[in-house]
C-alpha cells in the first residue's frame, strides 16, 4: 500500500503516547473513522492533519509524513549515534 510507512508511524505514534483511535480522532477534531483509515493504510496524512497530530501529541509533523525526521523536537539523532546507543 502507498500509504504503509505513514501508517506505521501512526500506529507507533498511538502506543506511544497510549491513545485509542477514538481519542486521538476526538482532540484533533475529525472521525474515529478517518484515523482508523489512516492507521490502517487504506487513507493518507494531510500536512494539514500531521500538523494537527503534531500540535496535539508534541511528536513532529515532519516525521509523520516522512520518516527522516526524529519522532519528537529535541531528539538529536547524531548523539545517539556518537554515544553508541
């Protein structure tokens, strides 16, 4: 499916931050429905939809849509690397 990575992203972001699809879909204002589509891959993010996850759970829009970035603001990719964890 086209739309696999973003969806595994939102699964991960879900037990990350241990919501239900219901309670992520009530704060950023659209259906249960829609999320389950999106964590399902049958439905793609909109920017304006990451934004609102983003805006909603502190994880970056950025990495929801791409993957290249780091989950949260503040994650420094380079020193995890350099301190070999």
């Amino acid at each position: 499916m086209a739309f696999n990575n973003v969806s595994t992203r939102m699964q991960q972001l879900l037990r990350a931050r241990g919501v239900t699809q219901s309670d992520l879909a009530g704060v950023i204002g659209t259906t249960p429905a829609t999320v389950s589509r999106i964590a399902a891959g049958k439905a793609g993010l909109t920017v304006d939809m990451a934004h609102r996850i983003a805006g909603q759970t502190g994880v970056r829009a950025g990495w929801l849509l791409t993957g290249e970035l780091p989950m949260y603001a503040g994650q420094d990719t380079g020193a995890i690397a350099r301190e070999g964890y």
